[in-house]
C-alpha cells in the first residue's frame, strides 16, 4: 500500500497499524493478549472504566526509572571523563607509582517542575536524588508542601515577584538564578532581612540555540531571558559586592527538544570562557548548562540516548576546560520533559468520524478523515501553540483492518484544535473506540486550561497494576463555584 497522498514526508505507513512504536509509549506499556493497551498491569479499558476521559495516565516507575537513569548518566560520564584526563596527565608528566585520586566535579540534576508538577511527582524526584527547579511562587509552593527540602530547590523565571523572592529567601530556598541586575538588588535586600547568605546563579546568553540536531551560534541574543555574555563581569560584581549573596556561577538554557551534545558543547566552551575571567575575582564553584533534552513524539523522531548526551558534554566540558586551563567546576543540568515527558500518555474516547475530500494540485481528490475525542486543546495546548506532531494507537483493541490516515481533532470551537495531525490507525477505529496519545507527560497538563468551560482532567499514576489519582479532575460544579456572579443565586 502507498503512503496516503496527504500524509507529511515524514510518516511512514506502518506495517501494523496496532504496532506501538519505539520509544513512544512508557517503559511499562504494552499490549495485553486481547490487544488493550496496559500500563503496568491496568489497561486502558479499566483506566476508562475508573476515571473516565480524557484522562492523563502516568507510569509512576518509568519516571522514576528516567530520573535515576539522568543522574547516573550524567555522574557516570563526568567522573570517567575525569579519570581520562587523569590517566592522561599522570602518563604525561606524574612520576612513576603516582597514585593521586582525580577531582571529580560534582554534578546536580534538577527536575524542571515546569513541565508537570504535583505533590507526588515533586516526591518521586527527590526520592530518586535530584533537586526541583520551580519558575513560580505557586510551583515553590507544591514542593515545598510536598516535603522537598528547600535547600534542594532552585529557583528561575525572568520576573520574579517581591512577594516570592520574600517567600523563597524566607523557606531557605538553596539557589535563585538572577535574571536581570535588578533581580539582583531584591535578592539581596530580602536575603540581609532575613539574615541569610542567599545561594544564587547569574543567567547568561551564550548566543547558541539548539533544536533537535541542529544548532546555531551567534554573538547575540533578543530574547527576555538573562544577560549577554558580554555583561557577565559587571553583573557579578554587582553580586559580589554584596555580603548576603553567595554567587555560585553562571546559568545558560539554550532551547528545548534537543537531540544530541553539540550544541551544549558550544555553549559551554563560551562560557567556561567567562568562567575563567570570574575566577580572577573569586571563586566559581558551579556551572549550570540548563536542560532541553529532547524525546520521542513521533516515529520520526530520534533523540540520543541519554547516556550519549551526557558523555558528550562531558567530553565538551573538559576539553573546553582542559584548553583554557581551569579545573572543571560542579554541573548542574535541568531535565524536565525528558524525564516525565515519555512517562506520560492520554486517554480519549472517540465521538465522531468524518471523510473530508481535499483537492490535490493536479486536480485529483483525496480523503482526510476526522477523528473527534472528548478532550483537545484544552488538555494539549502543544499542537496549537507550536504546531507541535503527536501520535496515536487504538488502545482499548487492535484491528486487522488496513490503516487510514487520520487527524485527531479536539471538541473546541477553533479550527486549530488539532490533538494529532497526522497518523495512521487501523481503517475501523469510530465512535466509542479509545485512543492513547503517547508522550503527553509534559507541557500538556501544565499548560491545560479551562476553554469552553471543560473542566481539566485527572493525572492518574499507575504502578505494579494499581491506579490512584494523583491530581483530581476538574468538575463542572467546582468552575461554577468561581463564578462570583452566581453568588447571590
């Protein structure tokens, strides 16, 4: 069978429409022996059957499982890329029987709480061993409530309120990223009321920006976040100058989705430049390159293993280091969608099927056909904001029918409101069937919203074949009772 004339370049036409694909979907997701999709021992259908749709499903052990693997990858890469460069060095110019231990740079993974975050997930990572990275007063709070140790919690975001830079200063909060030179002064002031030696990193530009494989280095930025690098020195004077600062080192995020090393280890070697001139005016014991660690959405998308990237940037790190002649300072990195992204997936359940017969160029005609699911773009704002591409399986059976292209429309009245542009499914999939969307673990429930008065949906986390709420579901009742003007009634 040929690929459907409306399909993108980039869509294969399956072999097995009922196939799951590679990387797609969870660690623990499978099909069962009558074809339901199962996240650790609970199908879809009992998912359904339980807590309705749509509905967030999230496999509590593969997020687990991802945030152990980031750490260890990363601790691992470091500390055998200091080893190298020591075993190099006593080869070199060490006498013989040497027997000096190589400094290994620590290295701290924070979890990016911006892409999902709950009480639960907030404990999931801290039992794993990584920090939390909160971008709000209202994201401080969640982790805060749910048992994180401050100390272990960093803190972004380009404007930062009066309010919660009092907030996070007063819980002991272990670093701020300072943002601009007048986020500075307000730290500093709220960190002397209070009697603290506030931690703090300075955000920088290095002019590179990464997408996928690719990436482009330039010498300036146009963006709202952080400070030129050329602005660094002063900025950190200004930190410096101030006894209840204690400045850690410097702080770049250079996108998002991105698949491989090179582009951080460009953005590295720019700033441990930097880095080297801070060094003439005190320590700088960190150097935090930020997060971006792409995943798979659809079949076409091929991020490198985890492991790889960060032997990459390893690699970049020490060599960069190794050339400007400064010792490798303690990393930071900031993973979010990659940790939790691939963890999660979203039920729906089908309303209507629709044929719509698009004209082709050359005159000839070919069939769209429109599935429509209870939720949209209230529940996945991706696909409308970014254009962003997703997949999906038939999840509560598998269908020996031949595949059709579809395109998964959401129930709000925009035309944009599209789940999945472009995927094939078995040609029966209709009304009442369900479908899984895979990969929805981040940036869908944290950007949901209320359009059209549809209430969010519940996060459900499955493990060892049980389900429990994690985040309840919005009610029709609960939007009612905001609605100020119904009080008198």
């Amino acid at each position: 069978m040929a690929t459907h004339p409306l399909a993108p370049d980039w869509l294969a036409l399956p072999a097995d429409a009922n196939d799951l694909g590679d990387g797609l979907f969870s660690a623990n997701t499978e099909r069962d022996q009558y074809g339901q999709i199962q996240v650790a021992g609970v199908t879809a259908g009992e998912l359904v059957e339980t807590f309705g749709t749509p509905l967030y499903v999230v496999d509590e052990a593969d997020a687990r499982a991802r945030a152990a693997r980031t750490l260890g990858a990363f601790r691992s890469a470091v500390a055998a890329r200091a080893a190298s460069g020591a075993r190099a060095e006593a080869a070199a110019d060490a006498p013989a029987g040497s027997t000096d231990t190589p400094r290994v740079p620590g290295v701290t993974i924070y979890y990016a709480a911006k892409a999902f975050l709950s009480a639960e997930v907030a404990r999931w990572m801290i039992e794993e061993g990584l920090n939390i990275d909160v971008c709000s007063g209202g994201e401080l709070a969640v982790a805060l409530a749910a048992g994180a140790p401050a100390a272990r919690l960093g803190f972004h975001g380009n404007n930062k309120s009066l309010a919660e830079i009092e907030r996070a200063v007063a819980a002991g909060i272990g670093t701020i990223v300072l943002d601009s030179l007048e986020e500075i002064e307000r730290v500093a002031e709220a960190s002397a009321r209070h009697g603290r030696r506030q931690g703090v990193r300075l955000r920088v530009n290095s002019g590179v920006h990464a997408h996928t494989h690719e990436f482009l280095a330039t010498s300036h930025e146009d963006q709202k976040f952080g400070l030129p690098l050329t602005d660094t020195a002063a900025a950190v004077a200004q930190i410096r100058s101030h006894e209840s600062l204690d400045f850690r080192g410097l702080h770049c995020h250079i996108g998002s989705q991105i698949f491989d090393a090179s582009g951080f280890g460009e953005s590295a070697a720019r700033l441990l430049i930097a880095h080297r001139e801070l060094l003439e005016g005190g320590p700088v014991p960190e150097l935090n390159l930020g997060g971006g660690f792409g995943i798979a959405y659809t079949t076409a998308d091929d991020p490198q293993p985890i492991e790889q990237i960060a032997e990459g940037i390893a690699e970049a790190v020490f060599r960069a280091a190794a050339d400007l002649g400064v010792e490798v300072p303690n990393l930071a990195f900031e993973p979010g969608r990659s940790i939790i992204g691939p963890a999660g997936m979203t039920l729906y359940t089908v309303g209507t099927r629709k044929d719509v017969h698009v004209a082709g160029e050359d005159g000839s005609s070919s069939v769209r056909r429109y599935l429509s699911v209870d939720g949209g773009m209230s529940d996945n704002a991706r696909p409308s904001l970014y254009g962003a591409d997703y997949s999906v399986r038939l999840a509560n059976r598998v269908s020996d029918a031949p595949a059709a292209l579809v395109r998964l429309a959401g129930k709000h009245c925009e035309s944009g409101d599209i789940v999945v542009n472009a995927d094939y499914l078995p040609g029966d999939a209709a009304s009442g069937d369900i479908v899984a969307v895979p990969a929805t673990g981040a940036y869908c429930w944290s950007l949901a919203s209320n359009y059209n008065y549809l209430g969010r949906p519940a996060v459900v986390a499955v493990v060892d074949g049980t389900a429990r709420v994690i985040v309840r579901g919005e009610t029709e009742a609960e939007l009612l009772a905001r609605d100020a003007g119904l009080d008198a009634r």
